[in-house]
C-alpha cells in the first residue's frame, strides 16, 4: 500500500472523520468492527489536536419533517425508514469530541456538498486532508471523490475506516482511493505527524 514516505504539514492538513455518529456507529461493519475505527479515529484525532491542525467530524442526517432528502429512481429500493432515536446523528462518547472540533452536519453521502465545509477548509489553509470513517464506500468514498474535485491532496487511513460489506471496502481502496490520493495505515499518519 505504501509507496513513499508520508509527510504531512499539520499548517495544511485536515482530519475529516466521517459519520461516526451512534445510528451509523451501530452498525455491523468490516473488516474493522466500528469500536476499532472509533478507537483509531480518536487517536488521529487526539494526534491532529496536539498539532494544533484542524479536526472536523462530519456527520449525516435530516430535518424533522424529511423534505430534503433524496428520492430519486433506484435500481435498488431503500430500506423502509426506521424510527431514529434522538443521538442517531451525534458523534459517538468514544471519540472524545472537543470544542474546538468543526462540526459539518450533511444531508447526502458526501461532506461537501451543501454545506461549508470546503469554507472552512480553505480558511484555514489547507491543502491536504486526511479521511477516515464509516462507510468507506458511501460517506468517505463520496467525500474522497468531491475533495478530489477540489483539488485538494488526499490521505486515506485504510484501518480506521469499515463499510457494512469487506467486499465493497476493498474494492474501493484498490480501485477509486489509488487514483485520487494515498493509503496509508493510522499508525503511518501518527508517525507522520510526530516527525
């Protein structure tokens, strides 16, 4: 997976943790169980705080009455909606969420895409994001894709992040991640950080 040594300049680099919130957490997810992803995403996270670089925890969800959602034609039908309990789309305990943390509340897959998130980045001067979370080939895949657009230089830490399906994980870590930035494992980017 590793190609080259990473170095990352905490003035320009970002950590994106996508949906690791209690109703997308609870999931079964592989190959990681989601306490490890969480577990290593604080780690990055705590890492990214003590470097003084950004940390935003991106989360899914919707309003009350549900008008923004999507509803296009599907080849695949939606599971029926279930009813959400209250913390679905709060960011786990686990994952020690600070204060200073920027939050991005989302409405579809993908992070940038209606909200301010791309904003906040390029206030702050950043040029490299490191991307973590669950679903590796929903809500990071999509983000991964939309920052990619943005030009932005892209990190992806292969084992803090997990998808329902190990098949769908793999495929786009050796397929769609290669192309549009660089893997590398949570200890590479802590190590990285340190230096």
């Amino acid at each position: 997976m590793t190609t080259s040594n990473l170095k990352l300049d905490p003035k320009t680099t970002a950590l994106v943790l996508i949906d690791l919130q209690y109703g997308i957490v609870g999931m079964n997810v592989q190959p990681q169980a989601s306490a490890e992803v969480v577990a290593r995403a604080k780690q990055l996270a705590d890492a990214f705080r003590k470097a003084q670089a950004p940390v935003v925890l991106g989360t899914v969800g919707s309003s009350t009455d549900g008008k923004e959602a999507l509803a296009p034609m599907l080849g695949t039908p939606p599971a029926a909606p279930a009813s959400r309990p209250a913390n679905w789309s709060t960011v786990v305990e686990e994952l020690g969420a600070q204060p200073s943390d920027l939050r991005i509340m989302k409405r579809q897959w993908g992070a940038f895409y209606g909200t301010d998130l791309d904003l906040q980045l390029r206030r702050r001067g950043i040029k490299t994001i490191v991307l973590a979370g669950i679903s590796t080939n929903v809500g990071v895949e999509s983000t991964a894709r939309d920052a990619f657009e943005r030009a932005y230089d892209q990190v992806f830490v292969t084992d803090a992040m997990a998808s329902p399906s190990a098949e769908a994980h793999a495929n786009t870590l050796k397929v769609t991640f290669p192309r549009i930035g660089r893997l590398r494992t949570t200890q590479e980017v802590l190590d990285s950080l340190a230096a």
